[in-house]
C-alpha cells in the first residue's frame, strides 16, 4: 500500500481540508484511477483487469461485496480504503483492508492516516475482532505507518490463489 511522500518536484503540499466520507457509486471512475496508480506503484500495472462496470456493481449493485472511504479534497478523490467482511472460524468477524492509496502527488500529508484511523474506527464500531490486510515487503513506507499502529507482521502464513 504506498503511503510513501514523493519528494519528486510535483510533490503538492495542501493546506485545504480533505473530506474523509463513504464511497459513493459516483466516485468509482475516480477511485479505479487511484487502483490503477497503485497497481503501477507496486509493479503490476498489467495485473488490473476488472471492468469499472464490474467495480461499481461489486460496491454498489444488489449484493455489494466491498465497502469503502475516500479522501475528497475540492471535490477531487484523491484517496481511498476499500475493504470487505471475512470470518476466521476461530476469532470470529474480521475486516480485510484491500486497498489504502492516496493520490502520489499528496502523500506524505496525513491523507493515508485519516483514511486508515476511519477504517479501523469503521471496524471498531461495527465489532470486527480485527482488521487485517497485505504489504509487500519491500514496500518501506508503508510498512513504517503500519508499525506506528503497533501492527503485527505475520512472517508464518504463505499468500496462495487459484484463478478461476
């Protein structure tokens, strides 16, 4: 998840306040923008495949799957956090964070944080036992914010998939 301040010269610096709220089906278009962005941050600009059509139904159709917060800031989004349920068998309720990605040119200004404190009070308030979510391991930044939430590392568990 970058979360990473690009100290490039078309880094921004904002002094506006940026509008943490509930994703709406109106913001899909932008937020599969931000997705593609981390999908390049992450070397795998190639791997995003879903349709916006398939996006905006999957959050917003009859049996949506995901929920999610962005950031808006002078009715631009510029960040988002996606996630959806999941259930351990042996703790109960669980919340995966899927996705947290603040437009590049704002990192480093609190965006990310103020999405991720609003996700986890989301989990908090509807009685998650935890939320939980993937960083790749070279992905410094972002593994620096996690551990300022004292945030467990779990170096036992393979990541395994079957296309289908």
């Amino acid at each position: 998840m970058p979360l990473s301040k690009d100290t490039s010269s078309e880094h921004l610096t904002t002094t506006k306040p940026v509008q943490i709220r509930p994703a709406r089906p109106e913001d899909c278009a932008p937020m599969m923008d931000l997705v593609r962005e981390l999908a390049l941050y992450e070397k795998a600009g190639d791997e995003v495949t879903v349709s916006l059509e398939a996006f905006t139904d999957a959050g917003f159709g009859q049996n949506p799957i995901w929920t999610a917060f962005v950031a808006e800031l002078e009715g631009a989004i510029v960040g988002l956090s996606l996630f959806y349920p999941r259930y351990s068998t042996w703790k109960g309720k669980k919340l995966y964070l899927e996705d947290i990605v603040v437009r590049e040119s704002l990192r480093g200004q609190k965006i990310g944080k103020q999405l991720f404190d609003q996700t986890l009070a989301y989990a908090k308030a509807h009685h998650y036992h935890s939320l939980y979510w993937q960083v790749l391991d070279w992905n410094e930044p972002a593994i620096n914010f996690y551990r300022k939430y004292g945030a467990t590392f779990d170096g036992e568990w393979l990541n395994v998939h079957i296309d289908c």
